[in-house]
C-alpha cells in the first residue's frame, strides 16, 4: 500500500495530490509508539514533594499564604494574609497508538524507519547477515552529484527524473562499517540499473573486490524515455 505524504510539511495526507509523494509500504505495514496526552492538571511540586506557589514578585515557593503589612499606625489591621496563586502544570499520562489508529501522528522519518527495519529483517533468505541500510526516497538534488560530465537527470526538492538512457549519482556516502557485500532490498523504478562503487548489482546482489567505507550510487537509465527514480534501499 502507499502512504501519501505531504511534500511541504512532511506530514501524512489522506489524499494523493500534486503536491504529495508515496511511501510504498507492504499491506501489513505496522507501526506504534507511546505518546504522552494531557489528562487535566496537577499542581506542581519540588524535588521534596511540596506543593508550589507562585507570590506577587513571581518566585516559586512553598507557602500558601504570605503575612502583608497594611498599616504600621493600627496594630490590629497592620497585617493581612495573601493567597499565593497554585502553580499548575499539564497531568500527562501516557498511551500506546498505532498508524491505523491516527497515522497523522507520526513523523515521515518514523515512517521510513519503520519500512526499513522491516525490509532489513526480511532479509533472513540472503546468504550475507546485513546489519545497516543505505536507503532514500524521492532523492533530493542535494543528494546528487552534478558535477559528474555523465549527469542526465531532472532532479530538485523530493524528485529525481532520469533523462532516456540517463545517469545521475549521489554525491560519496560514508557507510557505518566497511563491508564489500550489499544486497538491493528495494527500487522503485522501472528500467534502471544500479551500481554500487561502478559493479552493477546483478540479481539484487553486488560484491567490490575490496571492503570499502565509502560508496557511489549509480542509477542508468535503459529506457528510450525519461524514467522517475522514487526511491532505493540497500542492506550491507
């Protein structure tokens, strides 16, 4: 299934509209995680557990009332009591929600985090044991190498268009562990070829001669027309 995410506040949209992408999920694609919600108010409290007020120069203290000279000529009325005002934060209390529940409360990156970790633990039909993930959605020109005399590619904010039989590729990455194995865990785009370092993964699979902490993705384009490079994941 997709999740339609807003492009300019990166926030979930119940609607595909120009001005949204998708996040290809599987069909059981789950996701939760504890919030905390006001439920009503306390009054707040220090370290000793006593309650706190607030007096009329606006300092934090422990009492309730505080002694006020009136008139220092009448003994009997020289002195009055003041409330000091109870100082009252939010009572928070906490729940457990999940995406079907309310997706609008989770955060792209959740999202993605979530759609990754799946993907990387499906992984367990591979002959290689992978710990990281190298994965983007919608590459955004920053990610881009356009200095690189090959680039052919339409590319901006959240979009990466490759020109027919174009090539563009991400500026160097840095890896969290030098490895020489990596498997494509997922592409979505039709007619592209991807290279990791120049070795073309062949059957989802690609292995450098050598262990590297430092790569270059490549995607080409086969196709006679311009083709959408919308996302990749690779697992290492």
């Amino acid at each position: 299934m997709d999740i339609n995410i807003d492009r300019a506040t990166g926030k979930y949209s119940a609607s595909q509209t120009a001005l949204t992408y998708s996040i290809t999920v599987n069909d059981d694609f789950s996701l939760s995680k504890i919030i905390e919600i006001k439920d009503g108010e306390n009054q707040k409290i220090n370290e000793e557990g006593n309650l706190l007020y607030l007096d009329s120069e606006g300092n934090e203290t422990i009492e309730s009332k505080i002694e006020v000279k009136t008139d220092e000529g009448e003994e009997d009325d020289s002195i009055k009591w003041i409330d000091n005002t109870p100082i009252m934060i939010p009572k928070l209390t906490k729940k457990l929600i999940t995406f079907a529940q309310d997706p609008t409360a989770f955060e792209v990156e959740e999202i993605l985090q979530a759609k990754y970790k799946s993907l990387l633990e499906d992984t367990t039909h591979d002959y290689i044991s992978h710990d990281y993930i190298l994965a983007d959605i919608f590459l955004n020109e920053e990610d881009i190498d356009l200095t690189d005399k090959d680039h052919a590619a339409n590319t901006g904010v959240a979009i990466m268009q490759l020109l027919p039989i174009g090539q563009a590729k991400t500026k160097t990455i840095t890896l969290e562990a030098a490895v020489s194995s990596f498997e494509l865990l997922e592409l979505e785009s039709a007619g592209v070829d991807v290279y990791i370092n120049d070795v073309k993964f062949v059957n989802n699979k690609a292995v450098l001669s050598a262990v590297t902490s430092e790569v270059v993705i490549k995607f080409k384009n086969t196709a006679n027309k311009a083709v959408d490079v919308k996302s990749y994941a690779i697992a290492y």
